[in-house]
C-alpha cells in the first residue's frame, strides 16, 4: 500500500529518481562538506583558523592604541558586507516569493530552454520552494552576524588600554572579542556557503544530471578556496612561485 501510494505521488509530481538522488546528494554534500571542513581545518590551515590568528593579533594591536577609529572603522566595513548580503537575500526572498504565483509561466520558460527536463507544476513549486529554504537559511546567518559583529564593536569600546608593564593580564578580554569576531566570521562564511549552493540549487531547474554536476563542482571550489588557495598561501607566508591562481 505505501509503495502505491510513495508511486502515485512520484506520478503526480513527475518527479524521478534521478530528481531524488540529486536532491538527496545536494544536501549530503552541503552538510557533509560543513562537518568535513570543520573537522579538516582542526588539522590543517584553512582561511578560518588562519585569519582568527590575524583577529586576535588585531585584537592585541587594538588595546594597546588610545585612538581606535581604525577598529571601529574595521568594524563598520565588515559589518557593511553582512548587511548587502542580507538585503540582498531579503531582494532574493522576495522575488521566489512572487514567483510562486508565475508557476506556469515560468514552467513555460524553462521547458522552451534547450536540455531541460519537462517538469509538473508542483515540481516547479517544490524547486522554488527549495531555493526560498535556502535563502531563508542565508539571511539568519548573515543577520546573525550582523549581530556578532555589533557586539564586537561594544567590546572594541569597552576594552580599555592595559598598563605597559603587563599588558597579558587582559589576554581574557582580548581572547573574547576575538572569539566573538570569530563567531562572526562562522556565520558569514555559512551565509555566502548558502549562495554556493544555492547556484547549484537553481540548475535542478534545468536538468538533474546538471544539478549533481553543480554540486560537485562547488565542493571542489569551496575546498580549494578554503584550503588550496594562494591566498591562504599568501596567509600563512608559504612559497608564492606556483602558477595564479584565486
């Protein structure tokens, strides 16, 4: 009985396996790609623990300094990047939101386009709907760390400047900004990781086979940019004579 029933559903949806083991290999390889980053990055640099150390040494060269409009400046700038992706992603929302309501049209579009797979409407909605989950996930997080970085900028101007003969008695000051910056950094790096895989999200539109392609492709560039770039290279003064690369 469930199988005829799990069958008609299918049916209905003109949803295929392939339609499910693209889906089901986009969320394993988003989530599988966060834990194994941050499993890997305990072991080996990664952008993350490579520029926490360069936040706690701005952290150390902040309390020493009586004038601290560069921090505060610092401070504003990230914070400026959070919020254009937020607002962005409100833009997003918005706009997947009002698309619902275009279903056949955009049905219509998408099955004019060559190599595209003829989809029901509800499919439709359903892959809108996965990208508005997405969406939704990436503005928390970039709201989050709008947050985290607000309460940075309150501990930046509540520090106060440590005697010269020992200045390590506020290494539990310093440690906690840091680590809150860090925080920060976190749900960032997750926000913009949503907007990876949300590019990879929007190919199921197209074709499934295309989505798994997408997928794949995105972890290998988030690995590499995470722990292969030159720029983390550049990060942890290694060698630099290697071809350009990002």
């Amino acid at each position: 009985m469930d199988g005829i029933l799990s069958s008609r559903i299918l049916m209905e949806l003109s949803l295929t396996w392939l339609d499910i083991a693209g889906v089901i290999f986009f969320v394993f390889s988003w989530v599988g790609y966060a834990l194994f980053a941050q499993w890997h990055a305990r072991n080996e640099p990664s952008l993350h623990n490579t520029m926490d150390r360069y936040r706690r040494e701005w952290m150390l060269r902040m309390i020493e300094r009586d004038n601290r409009m560069v921090d505060v400046n610092i401070m504003r700038n990230l914070t400026r990047s959070s919020q254009f992706f937020a607002s962005t992603t409100m833009l997003v929302l918005g706009a997947l939101i009002a698309l619902l309501g275009y279903v056949q049209q955009a049905m219509d579009v998408v099955s004019g386009l060559p190599f595209t797979v003829k989809a029901s409407t509800r499919l439709l909605e359903i892959k809108v709907v996965m990208m508005v989950l997405i969406f939704v996930y990436a503005f928390f997080k970039f709201s989050w760390a709008i947050r985290q970085l607000g309460f940075s900028s309150t501990l930046i101007g509540a520090a106060p400047k440590p005697p010269k003969e020992n200045p390590e008695q506020y290494a539990a000051r310093i440690n906690r900004i840091a680590a809150v910056t860090s925080y920060a950094g976190t749900n960032f790096n997750d926000g913009l990781r949503a907007y990876y895989f949300a590019l990879a999200g929007m190919t199921w539109f197209l074709h499934p086979y295309l989505m798994l392609i997408a997928t794949a492709w995105v972890v290998y560039v988030l690995y590499h940019r995470e722990f292969a770039s030159k720029t983390l290279r550049a990060l942890i003064n290694e060698d630099l004579s290697s071809p350009p690369g990002s």
